[in-house]
C-alpha cells in the first residue's frame, strides 16, 4: 500500500542533541499524526496537526504541517536517553486510512 | 486521553488452532477500529478496517477467513487468527479511531505477540 516518504531511517545521536525528522507525500493530506514506539509496544500519539502552516509543541518536541499539506517535520530538543524508539509519521484525509511512513529509529548516545 | 487495551498481551499457541485477540476502547466509543499487523524493524500494515455492527473491510492480500474480526460493540473488536500457522507469528496491534469536526486521532493498544508452534 501507499507509505509517506520519512527520513532519515535512523539516527546516532549524543544526550543533549537536537533531533530532526520529516515526512514528505506525493499527496495532500487533512491531518498529520506523529507517533512513538518503543520496542514491544504499540505505538503512542504524541502530535496532531490539522491545519497547514500549523507549528505544535508538547514539552520538547515540536512538529509542523507543511505549508503544501505534503509534508510535515517533528523536533526533539535536547534528547535524552528515553527518546530512544521509533518514530512514525502518518497522514490522514477524511474518510481516509492512516497512510504510515517507514520509521526513524533514533539512539541516544549518554 | 484515549487509552485502548489489548488483549492478551503475549500467546503461544501450537499449529492448527485458533486465537483470539480483544481490542477495547476503555473511555471512548470507538465505531471503527483497526487491526494491523507489524514485522520486525518495519512500519505498520493495516489488515482490515472494523466497523461497529457491520462487516469488516480487509485489505489486499489479507484472507478473512483466516483473520475473523468482530466488532459487536463500541468499545470492543476482536480479531481471532483461525488455524494458525507459523507464517502467522507476528505482533499483532488494533488502533481506535477518534474523529470531531474535522479533527481525528487514533489510538493505538499495546500489541499482542503471536508466536505460533
């Protein structure tokens, strides 16, 4: 099926790094979703953004709807150690399944 | 905010049986719910689309006799793997969705590691 385009695939970083990923479509999208996942768990919500443009926060991390509606990025600031999972991005229209890119798998170095 | 549960969290099960997973939306209803399917180190694959009091949707390539999903309520689906072989050991996860104007969300449950003998 069809799968967002999300870079990078995985990080190496040091505690106190800043972190930054993106997801890019061929299509446009309403809503983009942005989610955790640690090992053996499903995965948890930790952004929604609904309008294009739209910058949201939640505690260190910080992700934007892309102007076109294609795109969107996520940011953590000054990670720690349990940052460390798997990072999904996933877009949805109205009526519409949530469509998933393939993961950023960060590490975080203490 | 949204929590949903999952059921049983782990199952080992010997080949040729059939196991059943519940999915429930604890402080939300939910008239559709969602069975995916993950592999190792990959993202997720939907399986099917359950609606409330009707039939499920599955995607390509997904058998459903192989993979019963019933949803007889708002807040309860349940996917039960018929005949299970050892191609069917996976983690299995069933989201809820949540949608209010133009806004949506959904939520995911914790996974349920099939392992199959």
């Amino acid at each position: 099926g069809q799968q967002l385009n999300q870079s990078p695939q995985s990080m190496f970083i040091q505690e106190g790094e800043d972190v930054s990923m993106n997801c890019t479509s061929s299509s446009i999208f309403n809503t983009w979703l942005w989610y955790k996942q640690d090992p053996g768990e499903g995965p948890v919500l930790l952004i929604a953004l609904y309008k294009a443009g739209e910058l949201t926060s939640n505690g260190r991390l910080t992700a934007q709807f892309g102007i076109t509606r294609k795109d969107s990025f996520l940011n953590i600031s000054a990670s720690i150690p349990s940052d460390v999972g798997i990072y999904f991005c996933a877009g949805h229209r109205q009526g519409g399944k949530l469509i998933f890119g393939q993961g950023t798998e960060l590490s975080v170095k203490p | 905010g949204a929590v949903v549960s999952q059921h049983p969290s782990w199952v080992i099960c010997k080949s040729g049986t059939s196991v059943k997973i519940e999915c429930r939306s604890l402080d939300f209803q939910a008239t559709t719910m969602f069975w995916y399917r993950q592999f190792p180190k990959q993202s997720l694959m939907l399986m099917a689309t359950s609606n409330e009091g009707s039939k499920a949707t599955y995607e390509q390539g997904v058998e459903k006799d192989k993979f019963l999903i019933n949803h007889a309520s708002l807040t309860l689906s349940t996917l039960t793997v018929t005949s299970a072989h050892p191609e069917d050991s996976s983690f299995y996860i069933c989201s809820a969705g949540l949608a209010g104007g133009l806004r949506y969300e959904q939520f995911f449950g914790p996974g349920t590691r099939l392992t199959v003998l």
